[in-house]
C-alpha cells in the first residue's frame, strides 16, 4: 500500500541551507519562524492559541535518499538510522515542537525552529505534556551528548 | 506538490477496533504489542536497543475524512481539529511514544500501545527527553481533563 500526501501549509524560516541550522528545537531557543496554513484549513486552527507549544510534523523536503547507517551531528560514529533524528530517512517526516507565539489568520507565529524555510507542512497537533512526556530510563548513544544541543549546529552532511 | 509515502513495517495490537481502546500511550501502560519491521530496513536498527522509549510514526489507516472542528474523547464541546489528538486529520499521521521492550532480528517488542492491529509503521525515531521535553506553560482546552487520561477510552465517534 502506497499512500499520497499533501501539504497543508508551509514553514518560513530563515535558514535556506541546512549547513548552520540547529539540529533541534531545543538547540534553536528563540529563533523566530512562521507557519503559514492553507487557508482551507483555517478554521481547524480553532483553540489553539490555548497551547503554549505544538506539535509541528513536516517533509524533509530536501532529502533525496538515506542509508540505513548513518553518522549524526551529535557523534562520530556510525548508527543504525532508527536511532537517530537524522533527515534522510525513509518517507522523510521531520518532528518539531515549537513555541507558539500567536496566530493570525492563516499565520502561525512561533519560536524555537529548526527546520529549513519552505518545509512543507504535514500536519499540527498541540504539545500536552501529559501525554508527551515520557520518563525515559536509557538514552543509548546519545547519553554524553546532549548537553552540546546548544552549540552543536547542522552542517552539509544530509544535503 | 503531493507526496507518496510508503509503510516500513506494521503494528500488531490486540485492538482491533477503536471503541475501547486507550486515547494515548500514557493511558495504555503496560499494554503490549509488536513491530513488524520490513527486512530491508533491519539494519536501521543498530543501537536502538539503547533506547527506552521510541517515537513510533504511523498512519492513522482507518481514517477516511476529517472535519476541522471535531469533539475530542477528552472534551464535550467541538474544538478546532488542531487543537486536538484526533486520527481524523489531513495527512492521517499518528505520533505515539512507545517503551522499548526488546529487539528480535525486525521484531519490536513495545509497551504502551495505543494503536490499531495492523496500523501502517512509517518511521521510527529515539525517543530522547533533551530533545523531547518541552515547558509548555499552557495546555488550553485540556488543562482539566488530562488527569482523566488513564481511565478514558476510544469510542466509536472516529469510525
């Protein structure tokens, strides 16, 4: 089974390559982005502007191909694709969540963005912690890396 | 620009209909199911089994239509349809945050299912607090009703 999908909007950003970008939300505090949403589906923005952050799910758009072994930014190593975030990956859906900061019309303003500008965009859920957070006992490889988010930047390894 | 996305495996629960299942992972602790991996992709799954938790990405298969206002399993009143953890969305993609029990060969042990029998796997991703965890202040329409979560069950509204 072959299914199709359709973007319902896209995100504006300001980084037009991936080299620079941060690699996560967290990594990305206060970086202002906007996401605009076909109008068609305006009226499902209803009640949103309760949520502090959401759930913004999109295509990796520049991604062509993957390797089922592959060296993320936060290590050095070789690792099996399904254990890390990288964007090359099969069907190509990119997860972020994102401040919302308010919403205009058909124009979602938000902080925290680590996606490229033009992402298409999939889907929006809201971020509710009581079903979001998870307590997480094993954190594999990336145990001693996460405290570098902050600095750690994307570069040209997924163009 | 349309896309077309293809399963990478399959979900095997012991619901086979949605009235009575639980509405999140978070309300479905302990309950067990399976990933069924495509061979191809096993070798994607080196250095998962360091993780705990896993971000499970999946089509919402049962879902035909969507309406942009919909009354959500936690709620009474209709709310915009973004603003909800509805399976009947554009794009019909499912997010659910799933333990990591154990790896045999493409076998997925996982725990805290959620999902339909047969539910379409479209990527799997470490599930990682650093990245994961976000301070939401507010959480809307929900802010009441989130401590209902492990008693509420599916019904058959989304059939």
């Amino acid at each position: 089974m072959i299914y199709t999908i359709e973007p319902i909007g896209e995100i504006i950003t300001a980084f037009k390559n991936k080299a620079g970008m941060p690699i996560q939300s967290n990594g990305a505090k206060g970086i202002k982005g906007q996401i605009v949403l076909k109008e068609a589906f305006v009226e499902g923005l209803k009640d949103l502007d309760g949520f502090s952050h959401i759930i913004v799910i999109y295509r990796f758009h520049k991604s062509q191909s993957f390797e089922m072994l592959t060296t993320p930014f936060l290590d050095t190593k070789k690792r099996g694709l399904f254990a890390t975030r990288a964007p090359n990956r099969p069907n190509c859906i990119g997860l972020s969540v994102v401040r919302l900061v308010s919403i205009e019309g058909n124009v979602l303003n938000i902080e925290n963005v680590d996606m490229l500008d033009g992402t298409p965009l999939l889907d929006i859920k809201p971020y509710i912690p009581a079903f979001d957070v998870h307590e997480a006992e094993r954190v594999g490889w990336t145990e001693e890396r996460t405290n570098e988010l902050p600095e750690v930047k994307s570069d040209s390894r997924f163009e």
